[in-house]
C-alpha cells in the first residue's frame, strides 16, 4: 500500500495466497472518507517493500 498522508485510519492487509503468487488487498480511508484499494501481485519470497511497510501494524 503506498503511503498517503491524507488517510487517516488503515485497514489491516490481508494475504491472500494463490499459486506461486501473494495477491495482497489493502484498503486506506481517506479523510474525506473514500476507501482506497491496492492489489499487489509478487512472489511470496520476496514481498514489496511498500507492502511490507503497510503490514507493520
């Protein structure tokens, strides 16, 4: 999830794992209350570091 200075609350990062894939879906409510969606497709060795940063929770 890329970080975005006008959210102000993030949803937990759920993993969802298919094949060799990690589908990842991150959700961010802005303060205007609209609901940001990412999906990240990488390999479950080597995860984003954007993704990463977002599951530090």
């Amino acid at each position: 999830c890329d970080s975005d200075e006008y959210c102000r609350k993030q949803q937990p990062c759920i993993n969802y794992s298919g094949g060799n894939l990690s589908l990842i879906f991150c959700a961010r409510w802005a303060l205007d209350g609209t609901c940001w969606t990412y999906l990240t497709e990488s390999t479950a060795a080597a995860p984003p570091l954007p993704v990463a940063t977002a599951a530090v929770n």
